[in-house]
C-alpha cells in the first residue's frame, strides 16, 4: 500500500514570496490533515479535512495560508506571502479512523 | 487547554532498556499516541493505547498509561542503534481526531 505522498521535499524562497505544496493521501482516506512543524518542536495542526470540507482551520494564518481539497483526494496548501517565521516542516497525514499515517515532508526555508 | 510535555533528551547503552515519560493535561483524551522521527523523515506511528486501558505491548514495545496521574510512558527493550530517534507523545479525543504533540524526547542510543 502507497504511503502519503508529498511535494517537494524542499523548497527555498525569499520572504513575501509564495510557495504552494501538495499532498496526495493513502487511497480511501477521508481525513487530511496539514501540520506544521517548526525546527526543535512537535507538530501543530493548521487544517483538517474531512473528504472536501473543512474541519478544524481554527490554527491557521488565514492572512496568509489558505488550503485546499476539492475532490475530496489531494489537497494542496499555499502561503502568500511567505514571512520568516514560516520555515519549518509542512507534514501532510492522512486517516481512516483513529491511526494518522504521516508523509515525509515538505522543509520550508524562507530567506 | 490541552498541553503535552515530554523531557527532552534521553542517553541509553545499546541493550539497556529506555524509558520515555510523556504527560497530558487534557482529561478527555481518548487516545494517546507513540511516534518516532528519524532525521529528515516524516513521523512512524510505532503504536497507540486507547484511553481505558492501562498497558499495550508490541514487540519490544510497551506502553503504561496511568489515567489517575495524565502519564504515559513507552518502555523499548533491548534498545539497539536504530532506535536512536526522537519520539513524540500525542493525544486527540473523541470530537477532535487531530493530534496535540509534545515537543519530542530525543533519544540516543550508544554502542
């Protein structure tokens, strides 16, 4: 069985710049979740989706960040404009009922 | 609110035991969540224990839970190098499947 899938594993842009990243869940799950991580922390929930429609957005910068699922399948979140205080790791995980199964990442630099 | 907390570092000899102390703040937790992080790699889910039992094994793996005091612990026999890794306690409840995180125990494993 594929994993969650997520691209691009890294990414560098300068401040105000905007950046997009994808996610593609494993086959069948409903959940999606975005999670941000920055360097020496845990991980902190921005979005959850459940199929196409939003759950919990309670965490995220909606200033800034705005996320999407509209097939109820992969999903993409983008940050325009980016601020330094963005560089972390955006984890993309993906459930069916009570386990969350995470992707690799995608490592945000913003100079 | 809800607050996860874990110590930081932990130092075991290969072949010893490690010991990993994680508390919780939030009383409705239903679950409580075990995983581990290998540098540059996203979060292996090692295993969860729901919230009214008091002690899961698997393999190596033994999680006690203690309801009374909000502590969760993950005892890894027979540690060897590849566990060195930073392992994170997490917790969701029914109503709120998105995981609260520690900030990660780093653990490190010498020959």
């Amino acid at each position: 069985e594929a994993g969650v899938a997520q691209s691009p594993r890294y990414k560098i842009i300068e401040k105000r710049q905007s950046v997009a990243f994808w996610c593609n869940p494993i086959s069948g799950h409903a959940t999606l979740y975005w999670y941000q991580q920055i360097l020496g922390q845990g991980p902190k929930l921005l979005i959850q989706f459940q199929n196409n429609g939003v759950v919990d957005d309670s965490q995220l910068p909606k200033d800034r960040f705005s996320a999407e699922r509209l097939k109820g399948v992969d999903s993409t979140l983008k940050i325009q404009p980016a601020k330094l205080e963005d560089s972390a790791v955006y984890l993309c995980a993906s459930s069916l009922s009570d386990e969350q199964f995470f992707g690799p990442g995608t490592r945000l630099t913003v100079l | 609110g809800e607050d996860v907390e874990q110590s930081l570092f932990l130092s075991v000899r290969e072949g010893d035991s490690s010991v990993i102390n994680c508390t919780y703040t939030d009383s409705s937790s239903t679950y409580l969540y075990w995983y581990k992080q290998e540098p540059g790699a996203g979060l292996q889910l090692l295993t969860y224990i729901f919230s009214n039992m008091d002690m899961k094994q698997d393999q190596r793996l033994t999680v006690l839970l203690n309801k009374k005091d909000k502590h969760l612990s993950l005892r890894i026999a027979d540690t060897q190098t590849g566990d060195s890794a930073i392992y994170f306690c997490a917790e969701s409840y029914t109503g709120r499947r998105a995981l609260t995180f520690g900030s990660g125990t780093r653990l490190q494993v010498q020959p």
